[in-house]
C-alpha cells in the first residue's frame, strides 16, 4: 500500500490512525482489520493492518529493547481475565484503574520518563489474552519448545496433535463445536487453564 499511494510508513499509519477515529474499520478477526483509505480525486482503497509497520518500527529501532517475564499464578486468588483486566487494566490506559499497571503509568508517565503520555497503541504492558496465546508467544518470542513447557505439555497429555497446535498458534480461523468459523485466539480469550484446556479439546474435535 505504501508503494501504491506513493507514501512512507509513518504516513500510512497517520492515515490509518484517521480511518480508526471515523470508524471506517472492519474487524475480520483477532487483530486482523481492514480499512477504507480515501483519498480526493483517486479510487477508494482498501488496506489490511496498516498499522503494523509503523508499530513493527518501535521494536525494530537500535535502541528499543523487550523486557519480560513469565508469571504464574494460581485462578482460584486470580482468574485470568481479572489478570488482563485488573491488573495490567484496559487497552486505552486512560480507562484503566488506578491500582493497575497501564492505569499508574497513565498517570506517572513523566517521572517515568516516557516519551509521551500512554495510549491504545502505546500502553506500556502487553498481557497474553489466554494460556493459549502465552504458549504461542513463548514458542514465538523465546523459542520454547512445546514439549518443554507446562502449558504445552498440558495440551499434549490431553491428545491435541502438537501440529494443530502449532498450526493454532498463529490465530487461524477455525471450526467451532456450534458450526461457526471464528478466530482461534478469541474463542479462547480470558479462559482460566483448565477451561482453556476443556475448549481446546471441544475445537480439535470439531
């Protein structure tokens, strides 16, 4: 798209930041948008995830580095979606609570030496949405492999094929036990473990 209207990444993402706040965006899937760019005098056209370059620039720069940590916790004291929710808190910081990780860096942004004050696109933390998503960012991230970690093993003893599993670890759309066809990674969004699990098997079976 960049090569088609003749413009650079930055400018691309600005565009696509101006179609986000009209509200010309169709979600297909998990993290998978498709936009209308419009432009005086030409077609309309039609881009898919225009923001990724802009967003893959961040971490690409020489300076920018990762920090992170794998955490366990127990759902019986913490449910998953009150981890994502509560403890990190909402997408936009600006909504988040106090007490949570985006909302104090929302509010302490400066005496943390941010560039600027946190947003939907940069908010500070990033969460995996399921057990699931944790396991494919691990294997992506950290190469892990999936016979060597705690979730994985799990999902193998319970007889998914560890090639559907790799093949799911990318949100593909797949099946679902009702008939539909829908993302992978939201079908298993916010599930504690073992519900995770018992999803899991109910998907691979279809």
């Amino acid at each position: 798209m960049c090569a088609h209207l003749g413009i650079d990444a930055a400018e691309l993402f600005k565009r696509w930041k101006a179609v986000q706040e009209e509200n010309k965006l169709v979600k297909f899937g998990g993290g998978f948008y498709c936009g209308a760019l419009e432009t005086e005098g030409a077609p309309t056209v039609y881009v898919f995830n225009a923001f990724f370059m802009a967003m893959r620039g961040k971490f690409t720069a020489p300076t920018a580095a990762i920090t992170y940590w794998v955490v366990q916790f127990d759902p019986a004291l913490l449910s998953w979606a009150d981890f994502r929710g509560g403890v990190l808190g909402p997408t936009d910081p600006l909504k988040a609570p106090a007490d949570s990780l985006r909302g104090m860096m929302a509010a302490r942004w400066e005496s943390l030496g941010l560039a600027s004050e946190p947003n939907t696109t940069d908010n500070g933390v990033h969460a995996s949405a399921s057990p699931f998503e944790g396991l494919a960012e691990r294997m992506n991230w950290l190469e892990a492999p999936m016979a060597d970690d705690i979730f994985g093993k799990r999902l193998l003893a319970a007889g998914i094929p560890e090639a559907t599993l790799k093949a799911w670890s990318v949100d593909p759309r797949v099946p679902m036990p009702d008939g539909s066809n829908g993302s992978l990674f939201d079908a298993l969004e916010d599930l504690d473990l073992e519900q995770c699990v018992a999803r899991a098997i109910e998907i691979a079976a279809v």
